[in-house]
C-alpha cells in the first residue's frame, strides 16, 4: 500500500481567505504534499473564543472557498474529538483513523515562535513532519530547526483574517479584499462579522 502524504492545515480560518487557499495550491502544486486538508478547529486554546464565527459556518466557508480544487479539502475531523483541540490528541487520532497516511503538520512561522508552548509539542516532533510556511514579523533561523522540520519558500502573502474581520465590522468602503468572491457573498448575506447583522 501506497502512503498519501497529507498535509494538515489546522486554524479557526475564521474567516478563511485567499492566502490559506493559495497556500494549499502551492503545497500541492509543489508535491510537497499529495493532499492538503484544511481543518476546521472548534476552538484553539491558545486563541480566545470572543469573535469566533460559529463552527458550521466557518467550515461551509471554508467549503465555499476551496471549491472543486483539487487535492484540497475542509476536514471537520477535530469537531468530533473532544474539547479544547490539542493538535497532539488530533494528530493522534488521525494516525488510527489513516494508517494508509503520512500525517505531516503545516503551520506558520508565528506558530513555530509558539510551538514551545502547544500542549505536548515533543510529541508531535516524535510522530510527525512539520513544514514552516513564511509569516511577516517571524524570522525563522533554518540552521536551528529539527530535522524533521522543514522551512517552506511560500509566497508571502500579508492577510490576516483579523484584519478581514475589523474591516468587516469598522470599514464601510471595505470590498472583500483578501477573500474569495462567493466567501464575500455569503458573509455579507448572513451578516457574519458585522455589528450590524444581514440586511
């Protein structure tokens, strides 16, 4: 049997925007990855909950942006696992679920700088690759890094889904930039992120 390398993009994605999605076409694009699965976290601990679009909606978001494109996908796996999401618990529990997979971890160089204070982190070194996407402000010293740990030439792409989001709430000229044009529809008629609701 043949192992499907997979790359496991975890985040609140709250909203997802075009430099998540781009992200995953360069992964695949680039045979880094057979496969890259977006997954969709109920809630991550070190994150707070306070403006955290309800779960269902943030994952058909993320449904809306990836489209048909192939070898991505949006995984609600973590919403099954019980609560808070530590990635070290998910990793795990998809290592039994897909035996057949090589479960590598795909995360931003701001989350390397935190990597130390994720819930078992040695752990996840023990089991899994990780590749290191650039972030502006996050140096990384390749030199320094595991061996199993891969520092990854991305396009850097300066989006913030915090920003959308203040945008969305504070910025009348605000167009949708950053994000996917049918994700823009669908958070304008449901009044996502707005202080004011759907109209």
């Amino acid at each position: 049997m043949s192992i499907i390398t997979t790359g496991i993009y975890g985040g609140s994605f709250n909203p997802i925007h075009e430099g998540h999605v781009a992200l995953g076409k360069w992964l695949v694009s680039h045979r880094l990855v057979d496969e890259l699965w977006f997954l969709v976290s109920p809630q991550n601990p070190l994150k707070p909950a306070a403006g955290l679009l309800e779960d269902e909606s943030r994952l058909q978001l993320a449904k809306i942006a990836i489209g048909q494109e192939p070898h991505l996908c949006v995984s609600d796996f973590e919403f099954q696992l019980p609560r808070p999401s530590y990635m070290v618990h998910t990793l795990e529990a998809l290592r039994q679920a897909y035996p057949e997979r090589e479960f590598i971890l795909v995360i931003g160089a701001d989350n390397w700088h935190r990597f130390p204070r994720w819930y078992h982190s040695g752990e996840i070194l023990r089991h899994h690759r990780l590749m290191i996407y650039p972030r502006p402000g996050f140096p990384i010293e390749e030199s320094s890094l595991p061996s199993n740990v891969q520092m990854i030439s991305t396009p850097l792409l300066d989006l913030s889904s915090t920003q959308i989001r203040d945008a969305i709430a504070n910025d009348p000229s605000y167009d949708g930039f950053g994000l996917d044009p049918q994700v823009w529809k669908e958070i304008k008629a449901k009044g996502y992120y707005s202080s004011v609701g759907p109209n």
